[in-house]
C-alpha cells in the first residue's frame, strides 16, 4: 500500500481518482529487472491526461500505454472463451 500513497503524491493526484493498483506478476523476485503495473482510474479523463502527460513511479518517469487484458481461458480444456465452471468439456 505505501506504493499507492507514492504513486499518489508523486504524480499530485488526490486519492479519489485511483481505484486500484495491482502488480503484473510477482515484482519482488530477486532475478526480476522489470515488471508491469496495471493502475485502474475511477475516470477515463484522468487516465488520458496521464497517458498523454508525464507518469512517475516509485520516482521513475515510467513508460505507459492502455491495458488490454488478454482472452478469457479455460484452466480445463485450456480453450479461449469461457472459464472452467462454464466448460462443457469432462474434468481432466
């Protein structure tokens, strides 16, 4: 969380317009060099503004683009489209 207040302070954003902040992966491996952070806004005119402005993390001007979630899959079938509760595939 102290992340958060961070990312909050740094870039002068008051708390209401950050939903959430979650990591892509597991940053805190020791080998890692890099990894991604997704940072969901409650409105899309701030996401823009920061998107087409300047973004600071961790005190780093960070590289920023859109988050496109991948497909939906399946942990049975390990098809696209659907989730296992909704799989008409036997258990494996």
């Amino acid at each position: 969380m102290e992340y958060h207040n961070n990312f909050l302070q740094q870039n002068k954003l008051p708390k209401e317009k950050v939903l959430r902040i979650h990591w892509l992966g597991h940053p805190k491996e020791e080998e890692k060099s890099h990894s991604s952070v997704v940072i969901q806004f409650t409105d899309k005119t701030t996401a823009q503004q920061l998107l087409q402005g300047g973004l600071v993390f961790d005190g780093t001007f960070m590289r920023k683009m859109p988050y496109t979630p991948g497909p939906i899959q399946c942990f049975n079938c390990l098809k696209t489209g659907h989730q296992a509760h909704m799989c008409k595939e036997d258990p494996t």
